[in-house]
C-alpha cells in the first residue's frame, strides 16, 4: 500500500525493555508510527505483541526505555489518562458493557470529553443540554460510519460477535483517538466478518486525517493486504520490519514466523 499523507512520528519506542520476573518479555523494542500509516505487529504467540500494546497502554511500565508521543514522554503516565491524550485500545477480548445497549456503550465513551457537573447534569438544563446534543452527534455519526444503525438500541450482550467487535471499534472512535491500537480485532471472526472489519480499518485512516493505527493480528493475509508497515517480533525482540512484500520474503520472517510458505502482498 502507499502512505497517505507525508509521514511524520507520532509515536516512538526507544529501547524498551520488560521484565515478568527474572524473565525477559520485550528487550530493546525501538518502534516509530508514523502519522497516519497502519502499521501491522505481527510474530508468533508469545512474542510479546501485547505487551507492546500494554507498554504503550499504560498497563504495563517498562523496566528500561521510554516512549514518546508527540514528542511527550508517556513512559510512566498511568493507564486511565491514556485515552484522555489522544490514544484508545480496543482489546482482544471484547470489553463492553454488555447490560447496556449500543448507543449507551458508544456514550460511556465520551466520558473524557464531558465538562459538566453532577448538578448540571442533574437538571439537564442550558450548557449540560447542549454538551449531551454534542457528544450524541458524534455517536451518531459513528453509528452510520460503522453501518449498525439497526442495533443501535440493541443490548449489546445479545448481539453477534461480530457485531459486538464492531461496537467495540466504535467505543475506541468515540474517545476521537490520534493513535488507534487494535489488539486482534478480527480474531474468532469469519470470512465475511473479516472483510467488513478491514474496510472500517481502512476507511477510518482515509477518512479520519491524521489518525494512525498499530495493529496486532494473526491474519497474515489480512496483515499483508492492508498493512502499509510491519514489524515483526519474535522472542521479545524486533525481528524484521518493513513494507509488506519486504516482510513477505524476508527469510529470517519465514524462518521463525510464517513457514515454508510465502506470502505475495498485493
């Protein structure tokens, strides 16, 4: 694929190593994103791909290095201010509320971008009106951009799996991220699933300036179709990067990651 605006890091990793005990889990990781460029992680299980997403989430605190966004240090920035600066995660297992129905879900969300009070929200009356009419447009939107205009007052712990990665993915757009993380968005999903999660992925890089998204996914074909970058990683360490076809025929990738068989990016 080809980059779609002038590149310029978003994001950076510099040296970042992490430690479960006396185990190394990630050793010397050193990773740019780009602005918005779809970079692909991909290795094989164990490698450590989560715990990078962890690390940049904010849930795990590297033990050596540092990471950068937008130039900040965000090493040691607690998790819960994450979504707050400009960066949402949707997870490799769905985490919704699943008593509530999608509208709520997407709403909960804008739970960053709120400014009123109890009390005004209490009386629901002049700026806190106003604010609610605000927050439920851009719900809106991402409602029609997502196609699930029909369950949108549908429980969500009733819907398809599918569907409720779809919602999922509409929850993380709802924080309006400049940095989207994918953690296996279309694991457990079939063909046609697959499809549709992919062309949302790439509409929301056309369609969203600026944004950039890291994605963690097993699906190599579907890595190698939509990527414009991928990072290989393997025993905690950067094995390989590089564009798709680069990456395809990389001995050292087919050697430790994608078998005898390789993989022709289109």
């Amino acid at each position: 694929m080809t980059m779609r605006m002038e590149q310029k890091n978003i994001l950076r990793i510099d040296n970042m190593s992490l430690k479960f005990g006396g185990v190394d889990v990630l050793n010397g990781i050193r990773i740019d994103v780009q602005t918005g460029e779809l970079l692909a992680i991909i290795g094989p299980n164990g490698a450590g791909k989560t715990c990078i997403l962890n690390c940049i989430n904010g849930f795990y605190h590297p033990n050596t290095g540092k990471i950068f966004y937008k130039n900040t240090n965000i090493t040691k920035i607690p998790s819960h201010r994450i979504a707050s600066i400009g960066i949402a995660r949707v997870f490799q297992n769905i985490e919704l509320y699943t008593g509530l129905t999608v509208l709520e879900n997407l709403m909960a969300a804008r739970h960053i971008r709120m400014r009123q009070n109890i009390f005004e929200g209490a009386i629901f009356f002049g700026r806190s009106r106003k604010e609610e009419i605000s927050h439920r447009k851009v719900v809106e939107e991402i409602i029609d951009f997502l196609e699930i205009q029909d369950i949108r007052k549908s429980i969500v712990g009733t819907l398809s799996y599918g569907l409720r990665k779809r919602v999922e993915l509409g929850r993380a757009l709802a924080l309006e991220p400049s940095i989207l993380l994918l953690d296996e968005p279309m694991a457990g999903m079939n063909l046609e699933e697959k499809e549709d999660m992919s062309r949302f992925i790439l509409d929301i890089l056309e369609q969203r300036t600026g944004m950039s998204v890291v994605l963690v996914e097993h699906d190599i074909g579907v890595v190698m179709d939509i990527a414009d970058r991928i990072i290989v990683v393997d025993n905690g360490i950067v094995l390989a990067e590089g564009l798709p076809q680069q990456i395809a025929t990389n001995p050292d990738v087919i050697k430790a990651y994608l078998g005898d068989q390789e993989y022709v990016a289109t």
